[in-house]
C-alpha cells in the first residue's frame, strides 16, 4: 500500500476541491470537528455511512478516498492481487452466446470443482489458489452454455457459472477492485436470467448489492436489497432458498444500518432470525455461511455500523459460538475484525482491539492485510498511542500492510 492514511486523502481531496473542513462536513451532514479529527487521525472513518457521505460530498469514487489496491512485500498480502488479471480476462472475454475457449471438461467435473474445490478455498480465504482455478473453469462453463449437450446440461453449466461469477466477485471485492466485483456480479446476474431460477436469481443478487459502487447510494442499496428479498420470499421453500433469503435479509439490514435507520436494521436482523431458525446451525454447510451463528455475528457488524459502545459489541460478540466455524474461515475472520473496530474506538478497550485484530489476522492473512477498514483501524491506533505491547503488535500489522504513516 502507499502507506497514506484515510484522514490525509480526506485532507487532499478536500483542498483539491478548495472545501474548507466546515463545508465538507456541512455538504457530507456531518460535525466540521469530526471531519478535523480524521483528518488529524483522531477518529477512524471506517463506517460505510461515513465513507459514502464524504465522497459523494466530495464527489470522488470511495477508492479515490479509502485507496485502491496496494502491493506490499508481504507475500500473503501482495500475492492474491495475481487472481485479478486472469479473472479479469475470463470475464470479459466471454459471455451467453460466445465462448473464448474451443473445448472443456466435462460440465458435471466442472461443476464438482466450482461446489467442492474453489468455493472452500475461497471460504478460507485463500485467493492465491482460488485466482489459480477459477479463470479456466469460468472459461469452459461459458463453452457449455454456448454450446450445451442438453437441456441438463446447459442448467449444470449455469448453476455452476452464477457460483463461479459470485465467488469471481468476492475475491475481487475482498481486494477492492470494485469495477472487477460488479462485472463479476453482473455475469452471475446474466447466467442466473437465462436459468430462469429465483433462488439462483437471489445468488447473483446478493453479490451485486455487495458490490454497488456506493458514494450517495446507501439508500438505493437498501431499496434494492430490500426489492431483493421481496422477490425471493414467495420461492424461499428448499434449505437453498432459505439460505440466499437469509444473505439478502442480512444485506436489507446492513444496508439501513448504513443510513442509519436503526428501526429498519432491526426488523431485518429480525426477519434474518426467524428465518435462520429454519436452518440448521451449520455454517460450514450453508450458502455463505447463513446460520443462527452467522445472523449472531451480522448483528455485531450492524452495530459497529451504527457505532454502538465498545461494551455493546463485545455483549453481542459473547452471543457467537466461533466454535462452529472452520478454523480459517472467512466469516470468522471478518467477525474478529468487526469486534476489533469497535473497541479501538474507546479508550478503555484499545488494547484489546488489538487482539483481536490480530486474531482476525492470524484466521485469514490474505483477507485481513488488504482490508481497507482494518488498515484504517490499525493506523488510527497508532496514532492514538496505543500501550507499548500493543504498539508493538500494531506495527507488525502495519508492516505487513505495507507500512502505515
């Protein structure tokens, strides 16, 4: 990475825009003192709502102001950004109707490597090897449809190609190359159109609002995602379905966190409960995780959102039984993460924001070393002088950043 913080690209997109702090808070609905803190280091913008008002009010793109991808020497934080050419190739170089590649396994072979090879890895974060298998399997499920055996056929190519196109999308998301995500997201949206599938629909639309560019759009966010699972409801009847629903209700709940509509965001998270107690507590066996566990752990992300105490966070993290995850798990790593970014906000738990940073390091590296809000965390307790042990774990994460200043 450049090694420059969030607060000083906020201090140069504003003087670039000739705004005084007292304007761009005004325009972002935010306090001028607020806006001088992260511009100084004194407060950590790592709320979505936040980001998206300064940058529209600015009127940049969010990577102009959290930083796009940055390569460091660290192997596990440089090394996943290799996935992207390759994925980005396979993506644009096909669509439904033509194929860039003249032959292909067999679908079913196909379709094994998509469910039982490349969606683990990716749950475990391992983008060096999901960016190794996932270009050519997206290539030959396109010649599949293009040119399908039969009906069967064709419907295997498609499920497994909205699944390719998702976990395409999230790896590129996870690694903040935003235009890659929604291209991906896009083809997932193209396949599951011509399968015809509601729930396989839900899929490429759950991506897609993970992927929304999001300066000034939190409010279309929470729109679409909440048109999403409108639409699914009524076709939500077999364990899949009911999973998808689940993520979207999730996302509905984010996403009003996001603008701060707190009753909304608890109606979500309600209607997530309710249907998660319809699934088993598997989260190892589910789309994306969905569980009681895993709506326990979104409700943590939620109120980091909507900024709840350091005291709250941690009372809502007792509620997870991490037990029931892989050990690397992604949904592990990001629930640590959550849990770390809202302590470090208050003094009295700082040092044990650091642990459990860490922890989400050690869980999943190539993650956590290109996370944007981490990154921010991690300088935001650096520049707040952090206790000498905590210092020290925090300039190992720095360095392994690529260096925070």
């Amino acid at each position: 990475m450049d090694g420059i913080t969030i607060g000083a690209r906020l201090r140069t997109l504003r003087r670039w825009r000739t705004m005084t702090q007292a304007e761009l808070a005004g325009l972002a609905g935010l306090s001028p003192s607020f806006v001088s803190m992260v511009e100084s280091g004194q407060r950590p913008l790592d709320r979505r709502s936040h980001i998206a008002a300064l940058a529209s009010a600015l009127k940049v793109s969010e990577t102009d102001l959290v930083g796009g991808p940055h390569l460091s020497p660290d192997r596990l934080q440089s090394d996943p950004h290799m996935a992207i050419p390759p994925l980005r190739v396979a993506l644009q170089t096909n669509n439904l109707t033509r194929s860039a590649v003249d032959r292909a396994r067999p679908v079913a072979e196909l379709h094994r490597e998509v469910f039982g090879a490349i969606e683990p890895l990716r749950r475990v974060c391992d983008y060096v090897r999901v960016g190794q298998l996932l270009p050519a399997v997206i290539d030959e499920l396109y010649w599949h449809v293009t040119a399908p055996e039969d009906e069967a056929a064709c419907q295997l190519a498609l499920e497994a190609l909205v699944e390719a196109c998702v976990i395409a999308a999230a790896v590129a998301k996870e690694l903040h190359y935003m235009d890659l995500a929604c291209l991906a997201a896009q083809r997932a949206e193209e396949a599951a159109a011509l399968l015809g599938d509601p729930v396989q629909k839900g899929k490429a639309d759950f991506m897609w609002l993970l992927s929304f560019p999001r300066a000034g759009s939190w409010d279309r966010t929470l729109a679409a995602a909440e048109q999403a699972a409108n639409d699914l409801e009524p076709y939500a009847r077999d364990p899949l379905g009911r999973q998808v629903l689940g993520m979207l209700t999730l996302t509905a709940a984010m996403s009003a966190a996001s603008v701060q509509r707190g009753d909304l965001a608890a109606h979500w998270l309600g209607e997530a409960g309710k249907i998660s107690g319809q699934v088993p507590d598997e989260p190892t066996r589910t789309w994306q995780a969905f569980s009681p566990t895993n709506v326990a752990m979104w409700r943590v992300s939620v109120g980091v959102e909507r900024g709840e105490s350091g005291g709250a966070v941690l009372e809502m993290a007792r509620d997870v039984n991490l037990g029931l995850l892989e050990p690397k798990a992604s949904r592990r790593a990001g629930f640590l993460a959550d849990v770390g970014r809202g302590l470090a906000r208050e003094p009295q738990t700082r040092v044990e924001a650091v642990r459990w940073l860490r922890q989400a390091e050690d869980v999943a590296p190539q993650r956590i070393r290109n996370s944007a809000a981490v990154q921010e965390t991690v300088a935001y307790l650096l520049n707040r002088a952090v206790a000498a042990a905590g210092g020290r774990e925090l300039r190992g994460m720095a360095a392994r950043m690529g260096g925070l200043r």
